[in-house]
C-alpha cells in the first residue's frame, strides 16, 4: 500500500524518461496526487523504451511502467489557447510542479516561474535538467551516460586500463530525482507553514558530484587526484572482491580488529604480524600482495561457503551476484520491495515493480494503482477543474487535449 506521509497534495508532474518520473514516484508512493501531464498522441518518451516491444507500441514502454504507478494522466497541448487555458487551471490547483525540460522551455510557452508564482503563490516549482538553469552549460542537452562522464564517475569506474567505464545503471538519473523528491518534501514544509511556494533548481550533475563522497573529498580537501581502482576501496584493505573457488567474494576488512579476525578465520594467522600488512596503511601500501596471499585461502571454498563461515565473525563480506538473483532473494522478499500489479496493457495480465526503499510506521510502500494509459484520466481530471463534457469535446476538437 501507499504511504499517507504527503495526502491531500497535488503534484504536477511534466517529466519524461527518468530522472523527474522517478522523483514524482516517489511521491506517489508517499500518497500525493500525482497528475502526469503528457503531450498528445506521444506522451512520455519512456512509454516507448524498454526491453518488450509489444508494450513499447502500446505506449506502455518498460521504462514508462517502472516509474508511473500511483499517477493520473492527463494530455494537455501546451502550444494551443486551449492547453495554455487547462494548464493554468490545473496549476492554481496544484501545490507541485516538476519538470524536466531543457531549461526556458516552459517559460517560452508562457509559463516562465513569475507566471506559475502569479497563478499560485503556494506552488513549489521543481526544474529538473542535467545542469541546472544557470551556467555556461545550461543549456546543453544531458543524458545520464553524459553527465556521468562530466561528473567524473566515468573517470573512477573500472580499472586503469579500461577506465573510462560507465556505471551499469543511469546512476546520475536516480541521483537526479532523489535530490528533486527530497527538496519538494522541504519546500512542501515550508508552504504548509507560511504558505509560500519555493523554486527549486535540481541539477543532475550537482547531484553527482554530492554523491560521490571519499572520490571527491579526498581531492577538495587532500588533494589527491581520483583514480579507478577497480573493485578496490582506496580507504582500506582488504576491501573489495576476491576470488573463490568458484565466484567472486566482496570483503571489508576496514577495521584493525576485522582484519585479523579475517586472518584467523582463513588460518592465515602468520598474515596479521606480516610486516607489509601490519598496520592500516601498511596493507594499503601492499594490496596487491596482500589479495594474492588471501585468495590462495580463499580458493578453498565456493563463496556461498565463506559467506556462511564469515557471517558471524563480524567481518563484513558476501558473494557478488546477478540482479536476478538479488531480487529473488530472502531479505528483498522478506522487505516485500518487489510487488505485482495489474497490467495496463490491451492483453492485461500483471506487471512487477519496485516500491518504496523505506518502510513507513512498519510497513512496506508499494503501489496499488498500475501505471496509466496516455491520457487515461484526462475527462476526470478536467471534469474536476469544473469543465462540462461539451467544454471537453470542444477542446479534444482543438486539439487541446
């Protein structure tokens, strides 16, 4: 079920692809009402990508189903009399609006942040782009795999002689959107205290490099330049995958006492008082000597093995897995993170997606409502504003909805 955290606020929701669906599922989830508006005849562009076909023609792409349960849409034509004349109804009702356009779109469709502060003082207007509304770069297109490389995490992503390496997943989207949900909850305080709206500017570059932590810290502060390391932590050692007999093994040992308990454990005990590894920074210094002794006892066993030896030894470890795995594992099913809804599709049927990471008053956070159709709420939502069913045949006449 959904959270009740965020009832009785409407959210606007513009966005397309990931990084602003993704921060307005999470306030779906966290129950606000979140009203998806999409461009006639073509929607979000997400309802075209994805791994099934089949759902991609029905404007149902994967990537769409995975971000947009719990929403409401609506297709409003922005460039029409008509669509500007709905817009602004639907914005003197809202407490939210996001978008992600490259930024000035909105405004050069006359709703410029002076224009939506005009036609709702509360509202909390959120701009999402790869690198915000100011800046010489403002006005570059951005995608993750772009803005991964202009962050630097490219940079640090593999080892040297394959770096630069993009992350296996659109790290800097989810950061995008992160970012965005948690400044919309902060602002949404604010309004329900003074009652005034907020400008938010989320950029997904700054929220990068912000989520970088030791990679960029290390620089500012120690002035260490960042280099990839591979499956290695710069911080400590050991600390990374090892190999097993028959997979790979991921071991910190960040801790003096966790080394040599790791020590122990594998019967290398002659390792702790081993001069090249004695101390912190001795280990750091030699960790390439330091794996090659520990992955000749580490061979010994299947790394299901080790884990099940190091579980309670205080030293953090576990195999390396597929994402099939992972997801149909005990403690993520035990969480109940994955959940089943029905289908949108012509063929019906039942789709799976992720819900909340966190759990509210003990409870799991999931959705309950599939993803909508393009403009599947459109006659409800407007009927709502106070149109009549002939003000609405009128507008779909003019392509205004």
């Amino acid at each position: 079920m959904t959270a009740n955290l965020l009832d009785g606020v409407r959210v606007l929701d513009l966005t397309n692809v990931l990084a602003g669906p993704y921060a307005g599922y999470q306030l779906a989830l966290m129950g606000a009402d979140v009203v998806k508006i999409e461009t006639p005849g073509t929607g979000d562009l997400a309802r075209q990508l994805g791994a099934d076909s089949h759902l991609s023609a029905q404007h149902l792409g994967v990537s769409f189903l995975a971000q947009n349960s719990e929403k409401r849409s609506v297709t409003v034509n922005l460039k029409t009399t008509g669509g500007k004349e709905v817009f602004e109804k639907l914005v003197a009702d809202a407490d939210v609006l996001v978008e992600n356009f490259r930024p000035g779109v909105l405004e050069r469709l006359g709703f410029g942040w002076h224009r939506l502060r005009q036609l709702n003082p509360r509202l909390v207007y959120c701009a999402v782009s790869g690198f915000g509304s100011t800046g010489p770069m403002r006005g570059r297109p951005a995608y993750d795999q772009v803005v991964q490389g202009l962050s630097g995490i490219m940079s640090v992503t593999g080892t040297a002689e394959v770096a630069p390496l993009r992350v296996g997943f659109p790290v800097c989207d989810s950061f995008g959107g992160l970012a965005a949900a948690f400044a919309i909850t902060s602002a949404l305080l604010r309004q329900r205290r003074t009652g005034e709206g907020a400008f938010l500017d989320t950029s997904m570059l700054d929220a990068a490099l912000t989520s970088m932590g030791w990679v960029v810290s290390d620089h500012l502060i120690a002035g260490r330049e960042p280099v990839p390391m591979a499956n290695e932590n710069i911080t400590s050692a050991p600390s990374g995958t090892f190999r097993t007999a028959d997979g790979a093994l991921n071991i910190a040992a960040n801790k003096q006492e966790q080394y040599e308990t790791l020590c122990k454990v594998l019967d290398r005990e002659e390792l702790i008082d081993d001069p090249r590894f004695r101390t912190r920074e001795d280990r750091k210094r030699n960790r390439d000597v330091l794996r090659e002794e520990l992955e000749t006892s580490l061979k010994a066993k299947t790394a299901a093995e080790w884990d099940a030896v190091l579980l309670d030894t205080g030293v953090p470890a576990a195999p390396v897995v597929s994402v099939p795995t992972a997801l149909q594992s005990e403690q993520v099913a035990h969480r109940e993170l994955v959940t089943t809804i029905d289908s949108p599709a012509a063929s019906g049927g039942s789709v799976r997606v992720l819900g909340l990471p966190t759990h509210v008053d003990g409870r799991r956070v999931s959705p309950e409502s599939p993803p909508p159709t393009l403009g599947q709420h459109t006659d409800e939502i407007l009927t709502e504003l106070g149109y009549r069913p002939a003000d609405i045949t009128r507008l779909r006449e003019e392509n205004a909805i």
